[in-house]
C-alpha cells in the first residue's frame, strides 16, 4: 500500500492508485460511463450572460407547503427574469416517506399559483434535456461519481452495522466529543484492500462514506446570495454518500445533480446552513465550480407577541390546500409572497401600479436573513387590491373556474348567470375609489349570495338585518309597500333617494341622521333606517354595497318580487316574519 500526502491532518488514503481503482471497480463493476462521460451528456448550457438556472426540489411527502410557494417564486423570478431556466426535479431518495400521486398534487399546487417550469418532471413525464429528473431514476450518474471518488481515494466503503455506530455514539459522549463519524473515530475509513475484498465475499452490506479532509481548527469563505461573506469551519463528518441500498442521500444526490443540470444558483431554507460545509466539500473533492447558494429566512407567524415557526400541526395556513380551497387568487399570493420575499417590492407596486408583477426586479439582495413575517391579515389586504385591479370579467372567469373545482353546485348556478354574474361583480368597480371587499373565493360567494335567488332568504337573517327602529310589523310593512308604489326603476340615483327621503318624513323619519340625533323624541328615526328596511328586503342584510347600484344589477322583476315577499312576510310579526 502506499501512503498519501496528508491533507486536513487525516492520511488521505493508504490504498495505492492500482487498489483503488480495483476496489472502484469491485464495488461498482456496471458502472461504465465516466464523470468526463456524464460532461459531454450533460453539456453546460447555452444562455445569455447572466442567465441564472434555478431549480425546485421538493420531496413527494404529499405535503404541499407555503414554503415550497415562497422557495418556488423565487426560483422562479430569478430564472425568468434573467433569461435563464426554472427546474422542478423531485427529490425522491427516501422512498419510505413518498405517499402515491404526490409528485402530481404538487405539480398541479403549483400549476394553480401560475408557477411554470421550462424543464423537469411533469404530469406526463420528463421535459428537458438535462433529466431524468427524479433522483431515483439517476442511480447510474451517482454510482459514476462515486466510485470516482472511490479511485481518487475521497471515497471508501464502510460496513460498520447501526449498533456498532450506536456504541459509537456512547463512546463519545462518554469522552466529551463531538458525534459523528470523523478522524480516529471513523474505523473503516483505512481498512486494507485484503480486509474489505473479505468483508465483501461474505456480502456485508456497506455504505460508501466520503473520506473528508477536513479540519477542527480550519475554515472557508463563500458568499451566499441573501447573507453576504460567510465563513464556516471545514466538514470533518465522513457522511454518507451511497446508501446500503445504492440510493444516494440528499447531501450527495443535490451536489451530483445541481452540477451536471447545470444549476447556477441554489435557494434553500437556513436550516440548511449547519450541512453547508458537506456540500462545499463534496464540490471541491469532485473540482466542480460550487452554485451560489442562497439561504432564505425561516417563514415566522406572530402569535401572543411572540414569532415562532409556521407548524404543519398548529398552522393550517402552512398548506397551499389551504389558500385553494378558500378561493385566493393566485396573482395575490404572489403578490403577496413578493412583500415577504423582497423588502422594496411594495414601494416599487406603489410607484407602479398598473405594472405586471414580472416588471418587478427581484433580488436576492433584498431577502432578509433573518425571520420572515407571514402575515395573513396583509395577504387579505393584498387580496382585496387584487380583485379590486381586475375587470368584473377577469374576476368572473376567476371564480368560475375556482367554484367550478371546489364548489361545482354553486359554479354551475353562476355559470347559468354568468351575464349577472359579472354585472354583480362589477359593482362599486373602477373609479379613483373602487371596492375593496372582495377577498377569496369562498368570501366572495356568501357576500353576493343575495344576488341569487336559490340562495336569498329571510329567516333569521332577515330579522337580524332590519334597523332597530323599524321591526316586523304593519308599519314596516306598508313602508315597503309605498316605496314599491312610488319607484320608478329607470329613475336616477338623485331623484331615487329624494324619493326616499320623503317616503321617510311622510312617516315621521328624520330626512337627516343628524336632525334625530338633535331631536330624538320628535322622530320615529331617519332615512338611514327607511334606506335600512330596503336593504333588509332587497338583500337579507344590514349592509351591502350602494342600494341603488344593487337594484339596477338585480332589474325591476327580481326587486318588486322581493319587495312583496318581504312586506308580507313583515306584516306577520316578529314570530312569523
């Protein structure tokens, strides 16, 4: 055997270049095609300069998160904006976690919030020339690198069984040192080609380990995207590379595959930090050109004053089922996640606010490092801004496909309406003060539900909407039943509410609210509780947008039918109304 130069205080390896490349192909003997083989299938790629190359790696747990949207979006306006390419690669080495049909719920997730990837794995297969882009369909490029490691002595089997890993630990800890498997505590790292050839005739299952060449009392530099200048103390961890199995493990599998797709720049959690120096190491072992990597915050919730951590068991909104099935428009979770991601957007939307959100130049230079703020009372103000933005025909279209999907009795009601339908939502709209009170999906059904007549009526609504000043009763009765007398549909807004206000003083209601608040004892009320009793009987409700606009949408029949239903209903008292 021959010894190596030290390198990290550790013998690199004591096998010589001829046993190395014995054990290399001993250990991997169908692995044909070389690192220098996988270069030319996998060529780098021809971009603009500039053009970042991102990619999503999500594992298919069936769990579709916010985090993977806020990553995603990200990803995605780096790549796209730059010129360059957007990856969904599925990270499936645990096979034991991966629940049947999750790759397409995220596909399809995704696809609902306008993420579009130019390459990687789709419902219907691979897209792109750089796949297969599940990591369980790319053993062979693993089983490649790794048994160059193996030549080039940066890689070794170990056939050390869990409880002897286990004694291992105890043995540690019991001497004050830090876990792992490093330096002197790593027996197998410098096992003689007779030993291990032996250990593999009687078929011990192995792992293959990284040989690491690191030091305690060493560090490196890189400069991550989000954070600037970090310096970090050299890996000295001999970690898992293959599996027993064959499957690589996360920290080998990302490097091979964000080298040969060619990605330039990695978004990852912060939590990612702490197994950075593996990876840096692996890149400078294999001498390939490391990504620039970008640590995003930790997405946070405010709860009793106090940040914490968004949890998959305490926090439903953690789950993009979650903004789905309520109805959020994707362009305001996007919106949105662009207030959270980057601290300038919301002054650019302000100086710019009929622009696209793909104007918006995103950086990694603006993301904070620390805690972001999920906020889901801001997302339905961004919300409300969203739909307010919109043509009634986009925000039509919109809830008619979402109600098409997660309510279809209701979708196919609206869609039989769909000329109403707009209309309705066109109320209010435009203007240099349009609504604002139009949120989700499902908020925006029960607040124009009265619109509908399968869905109006009174029961204890009715009562709970009449002013407190007019209840059920002759008098509330016969209000109605004048005003429907008097009105003229085509009549203006002006002449419409005069007409109101005489109604009103007629029965002894103040014309302004003020006068009553003046004089109390000589009204019976004012013409806000005469407008009130309208409301009550047009729509079921103490408030709603302008009654006037209201009963232009709902036409003359539906109103005068209202108003009829509504005094007779009235005019049997409180326990009949």
């Amino acid at each position: 055997m021959a010894t190596e130069a030290k390198s990290g205080g550790y013998l690199a390896c004591r096998l010589s270049p001829g046993e190395r490349e014995a054990l290399a192909g001993r250990l991997f003997p169908h692995s044909e095609v070389t690192p220098a083989g996988y270069e030319a299938i996998y060529p780098p790629r021809a971009l603009p300069p500039g053009a970042m190359v991102t990619r999503l790696g999500p594992s298919p747990t069936g769990f579709v998160h916010l985090g993977n949207l806020y990553g995603a979006l990200a990803d995605e306006r780096l790549a796209h904006q730059s010129g360059g390419v957007f990856i969904l690669r599925v990270e499936d080495t645990d096979e034991k976690r991966e629940v049947p049909g999750a790759v397409e719920l995220l596909i399809d997730a995704l696809a609902y919030f306008g993420l579009r990837f130019d390459e990687g794995e789709t419902a219907q297969g691979d897209k792109g020339d750089y796949g297969p882009y599940r990591q369980r369909r790319r053993a062979a490029i693993y089983q490649a690198i790794a048994k160059y490691l193996v030549e080039r002595g940066r890689a070794y089997p170990c056939f050390c069984t869990e409880a002897e890993l286990a004694a291992l630990r105890e043995r540690q800890a019991a001497a004050g040192e830090n876990p792992g498997y490093y330096g002197s505590w790593a027996a197998h790292r410098d096992l003689p080609l007779t030993e291990i050839n032996e250990r593999l005739e009687r078929g011990e299952p192995f792992v293959i380990r990284l040989r690491s060449l690191g030091e305690p009392d060493r560090a490196f530099t890189l400069s991550d995207g989000i954070r600037g200048r970090l310096t970090m103390p050299e890996n000295r961890q001999d970690f898992v590379l293959l599996k027993a199995d064959g499957i690589p493990t996360y920290h080998f599998a990302h490097v091979v595959d964000d080298h040969f797709m060619r990605v330039t720049h990695i978004l990852r959690g912060e939590e990612w930090l702490a197994t950075l120096p593996y990876h840096w190491e692996l890149f400078q072992a294999l001498d390939w050109r490391p990504p620039v990597f970008c640590h995003t915050a930790v997405l946070m919730k405010m709860e009793d004053g106090v940040k914490r951590k968004l949890s998959k068991r305490k926090d439903p909104e953690l789950g993009l089922d979650y903004y789905r099935q309520l109805g959020y428009h994707p362009a305001a979770a996007r919106a949105y996640l662009l207030t959270v991601l980057n601290s300038h957007y919301e002054e650019w939307r302000l100086a710019n606010p009929l622009a696209p959100l793909e104007d918006f130049p995103f950086t990694t230079a603006k993301m904070g490092s620390s805690g972001a703020l999920f906020d889901l009372d801001k997302l339905r103000n961004v919300s409300k801004d969203t739909f307010a933005a919109m043509t009634a025909g986009e925000a039509a279209d919109f809830l008619l496909a979402w109600a098409g999907q997660w309510e279809p009795g209701t979708g196919a009601v609206l869609a039989a309406e769909r000329a109403y339908l707009e209309a309705v939502l066109n109320i209010g709209r435009g203007g240099d003060n349009p609504r604002k009170d139009l949120i989700y999906g499902r908020q925006i059904l029960d607040f124009i539900s009265f619109f509908f007549d399968p869905w109006f009526g009174a029961g204890g609504d009715w009562l709970a909407a009449l002013p407190e000043r007019l209840p059920p009763g002759e008098t509330a009765a016969v209000l109605l039943e004048e005003y429907a007398a008097g009105w003229d549909f085509a009549e203006d807004r002006q002449v419409w509410f005069g007409k109101v206000r005489e109604l009103g003083e007629r029965w002894g209601f103040a014309a302004r609210p003020k006068d009553y608040q003046k004089n109390p004892t000589q009204y019976k009320g004012h013409v806000g509780d005469v407008s009130g009793l309208l409301r009550a009987a047009l729509t079921g409700r103490r408030d709603s947008p302008d009654l006037w606009e209201i009963q232009r949408v709902m036409g003359e029949k539906r109103c005068r039918s209202r108003l009829a239903a509504a005094a007779a209903r009235l005019r049997q008292g409180p326990e009949q109304a």
